[in-house]
C-alpha cells in the first residue's frame, strides 16, 4: 500500500519526532519540498529541504504500519488537514 500526506514541521522537537518515528517503522517513506526528494529517515536529507513550507511525505509498506505511522503523525501535530 501506498499513501500520500501532508506533513508541516514547525520546531527543532517536531523535526526530532518525525525522524524518530519514521526510523522506528519498517515503511519506505519519501519526502518532497516540491523540487527535492529525499528519505524520509535521514536527518541530514531532511535538513536540506526547505522546512518552512508543508512537506509532501509518502510511506510504503504494509497497510497497518502505515496507518499506525500517520496515526503518530496526528498524535504529534504534524499532519495538515487535506
């Protein structure tokens, strides 16, 4: 399965969550900034996009880790209302 969300990272601690749990997940996820790709689950990618604006963000994996990662997502205020 595949899902496309959107995600905003405001803060230094939202930045730490977000990598913290995609690390954790056994999912593929792919973050774009609208010109760049990057993995989900390095530090260093992520850095390197333009964090001021909302994130596209797509995971890939088994239906119930997906849906149990975008759920810490929303427990965690990052996801924006599509």
């Amino acid at each position: 399965m595949k899902k496309d969300v959107k995600v905003s990272l405001g803060c230094k601690s939202q930045i730490v969550q977000f990598i913290n749990m995609n690390s954790k997940s056994s999912c593929e996820i792919d973050v774009q900034d609208g010109h760049s790709f990057i993995d989900g689950k390095s530090i260093v990618g992520l850095l390197s996009l333009n964090l001021y604006r909302p994130l596209d963000v797509t995971v890939i994996g088994d239906d119930k880790k997906i849906t149990n990662l975008i759920k810490d997502y929303d427990t965690h205020n990052l996801l924006l209302a599509e």
